[in-house]
C-alpha cells in the first residue's frame, strides 16, 4: 500500500493523526449521507412506480374516451368544439432541502372545467375526455417532478459514493500506512540514540577507570 512521502519526523507524525483523524470523521459523515440518500431515492423510486401505473390507466382511459368521442362525431367537428377551449393551470415553485441539497418541486392547481363551447352542441362524451385529459396532465406534471428529484438524488448518491470509495481506498490506507512508517521510523531511531548512549556511557566508564 503507498504512503505519502514526508520525512518521518515527531511533527509530521501529528499533522498526518490530524489529517487522519479528519478524514475518518469526513467517511463517517459521507456514509451516513449516502445512506440517506438511498433511502430516500428508494422512496421516490417507489412513487415513481405508483405515478407510472396512474399514468398508464389514465393515458388508456383518455385515448379510449377520445376515440369514442371521435366515432360520435368525427374529427372534423370535434376539432371545432376544441379549438376554442383554454385552461390556465396554475404553477407554483416549491423547494425541498435535503442534506444541503435543494430539490426541485411544483404544486399544480389542475384547473376546474368549464363549460367552453354551446350547451346545445355539448356532449357528456366530450365533457368526460375533457375531464380524463386533464387529470392526465395533472399526473404528466407529478411524474415530470418526481423524475427530476430522482435524478437529481441518483447524481448526488454518485458523488457521494465515489467520495467514500476515495477515503476508503486511498486516503485513509495512505494515511495509515503513513503512520506506520513514521512511528516505525521513530522508535527505530529512539532505539539507535538508546543504544548509542549507552555505548558512549560505557565508554566513558572504561576511560575513568583507566584514568584512575
């Protein structure tokens, strides 16, 4: 395993348990983080099945109703009937805060029908797919929402894990190894002055005594 190249040194050795004790601190946050994160895209994962089987109901029931609507009076007049009706759907900007992060959102107020064209040339057929319709644009709206959010979330789980891969297989393994070769290293040369002290000891012991 590498070790970062520093001088094995006392001060060295306190910079890098700094550094270490840091990045152990960064790794346990950053995995709590990611572990939020997946729960939480789990959860909008989840909506996102739900919303999917609403919106296929409501996408079959529309175009079923608007095909019967056709067979009843044909394009032609229901094109007449249509070109002429407009809903104002109201948009409002949300959003949502999550470990930093700022998640888009929008609430939609689907707008009430009204009654856009002559009563008499007025059909239940064509009032119903009105109705389907715009419940399916309501759900179109909730899908494109919760899809933003999750990929929004899918990026951030990304960064996140590869910042807890970076710790767990350089940073805190360079550290480590780092540690073990700077204290190796010290008690190595504690062991050298030791020895040489007591050489020197001994040898000035021999020469007093010749001396006297």
């Amino acid at each position: 395993m590498a070790k970062l190249n520093i001088p094995p040194t006392k001060s060295n050795l306190l910079k890098v348990k700094q550094t270490h004790n840091i990045a152990k601190e960064g790794h346990s946050l950053l995995s709590q983080k990611r572990e939020i994160l997946v729960i939480e895209l789990m959860s909008y994962l989840e909506r996102v099945k739900r919303v999917e089987k609403d919106l296929d109901k409501l996408l079959n029931a529309a175009y079923e109703s608007f095909k019967k609507a056709i067979y009843r009076f044909g394009h032609t007049e229901i094109e007449d009937k249509v070109k002429f009706i407009k809903y104002e759907w109201i948009m409002k900007k949300k959003t949502n805060k999550l470990m930093g992060m700022v998640l888009p959102s929008v609430h939609i107020d689907p707008p009430k029908i009204t009654l856009q064209y002559s009563f008499l040339n007025s059909n239940a057929i064509v009032d119903e797919t009105t109705k389907k319709f715009l419940q399916l644009l309501t759900v179109i709206c909730e899908m494109a929402e919760i899809r933003a959010i999750v990929w929004r979330l899918s990026r951030e789980l990304k960064k996140t894990q590869r910042r807890v891969n970076a710790l767990e297989k350089i940073v805190l393994p360079e550290n480590e190894e780092t540690l073990k070769y700077i204290e190796s290293s010290l008690e190595e040369r504690e062991r050298d002055e030791l020895f040489i002290s007591k050489l020197v000891k001994t040898k000035m012991g021999v020469e007093n005594e010749t001396i006297d």
